[in-house]
C-alpha cells in the first residue's frame, strides 16, 4: 500500500518510526522504494550530491522536476517529495501554487517541502494546504538561508530554542503534514516532538524525533563532504573506484571480455 501523508500522523500516534532518505534519479529511488522506506525526499542537497554545487542555492525548480520526475517514475510505495528550491515560492503564494502545483502535476509528486515559518511562509503553507498540497515544513538549520546561519547547530541558547519551539507549532498549526528538524539540540527537537500533533524527522536532532531522514549519498559514502552528524554505513565511493580500477586493467591487459 502507498505511504499517504495521514498514514504518517497515525504512526506518530502509535509510536512506529518514519525512515525517510533522499533520493536524486530512477535507481536510487527503485532501490530505496525496495528497501522499503516510507518517504523520499527529493530534496535540494541534490544541488551538491547531483549537480556539482557548493550549496543548495542554485539549483533550479525546472532541475528539481527533472529529477523528481525520475524519481517518481523508480518508487512505488514511499511518499515522494519534492524539495522546493531557493525563490520558487518565497517571492509570493502565486509564485508557491505555481511552482508546488508543478511539482505535483508534471513531476508526479505527493508532497512538496519548504523551510522556515516567517509570517510569509506560514501564510504560503496554510495556502497550499487548503488547495489539497501537502506541505512538509523544515526549521532548525534551513539550508538556503546558509549565508544568514552558515551550517551550524541552531537552537542552543534559551531564546533561539524557544523561537524554534514556537516556529515548529506555527507550521504544525498552519497545516503541515510533518516537520523537517535539522541540527538542533537533541532535548529541544524531543520538546517539539512531545507538543506537535504531526510527525517530526530529524537530522541530526536526536533519537527522540517521529522518525529520521539522511542524504543517501551520507548514508551510502558517496559524498565528498558531509556534515558532522550524518553516519556512513557502506563506502561505496571506494568500492565503486575499485571496481572501475579492476574494469581499467582488465581492458589494458586484453582480459575482459572473456
Ligand atoms: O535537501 C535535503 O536533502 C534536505 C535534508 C533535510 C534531508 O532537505
């Protein structure tokens, strides 16, 4: 059975962790789908792991439909969502219909995600919501406001930690179906999890979120860099590297094909 977005708040109710990772293209996205995750996030980090950026700030919506399309077409269970990228939605709510309806009309989408919880964004979730768009909010670290934070833990005074509390309710109260937590305090995103009524994913913010995501390429050691609290569970970059060594010498030394 398809992942739905109301699926999701039931598990939060019965306390079954959500696992959720990134996906770019076809074969990542058949490969997790078969793994049996319940949401992939096409998410902008593509820009770096897919494109060759240095951040997430230049890919395009017009690459992110490209690729969720693909991806899209390589899932048959999980939940597909589509990271908005940098300016398709915070110019204004037309602007965020045009390009969130895009994301499910052409790329195949079932949800799209945005970061932070200005008054603006609240208002463009609380719109795209009553439109039939589900919305997967994202605060703590929001990587497109990278040269306003940098890529450092958010939340660790008092003050901040009680902005990002009040940020977490407002998205939850304006409509979204669950909420991106990024490298926050682990006591803080329990706080938030405890009060919310939609499910919290954490990265990077503890074992006490509704549920973990990670960027694949992190996971499966394909990233030149990643960050501090990402876990590399396989080195593929090395045994792929390896493998195309072997295939090198093989070709020179006349062995293959054979
Ligand atoms: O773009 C991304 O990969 C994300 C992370 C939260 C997983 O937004």
């Amino acid at each position: 059975m398809p992942v739905t977005t109301r699926q999701l708040i039931e598990w939060k109710q019965q306390g079954r962790a959500i696992v959720a990772l990134t996906a770019w293209d076809y074969a990542i996205a058949g490969l997790l789908d078969d793994a049996g995750i319940d949401i992939i996030l096409v998410g902008d980090s593509l820009a770096m792991v897919a494109l060759g950026y240095e951040n997430t700030l230049p890919v395009t919506l017009e690459e992110m439909l490209h690729h969720t399309a693909a991806v899209c077409r390589g899932t048959k269970r999980a939940l597909v969502v589509c990271d908005l990228p940098f300016l398709s939605y915070q110019e204004s709510i037309e602007v965020a219909i045009r390009s969130a309806g895009r994301a499910l009309k052409e790329a195949g989408a079932q949800a799209v995600k945005v970061e932070g919880a200005s008054p603006d964004i609240l208002a463009t979730i609380r719109k795209l919501t009553a439109i039939g768009i589900p919305v997967m909010g994202h605060v703590g670290l929001t990587p497109q406001s990278v040269y306003q934070l940098g890529y450092k833990q958010q939340g660790t005074t008092e003050e901040q930690g009680q902005q990002i509390l009040r940020d977490a309710i407002a998205v939850a109260e304006v409509g979204a179906f669950s909420l991106i937590l990024e490298h926050i305090p682990s006591e803080l995103a329990a706080q938030i999890t405890a009060q919310l009524p939609i499910p919290t994913i954490g990265i990077g913010a503890g074992v006490q979120c509704d549920g973990q995501v990670l960027v694949t390429a992190d996971l499966l050691g394909l990233s030149k860099k990643q960050p501090p609290f990402a876990k590399t569970y396989l080195n593929l970059r090395q045994m792929a590297t390896q493998a195309v060594g072997e295939f090198i010498n093989e070709v020179r030394e006349q062995k293959f094909p054979r």
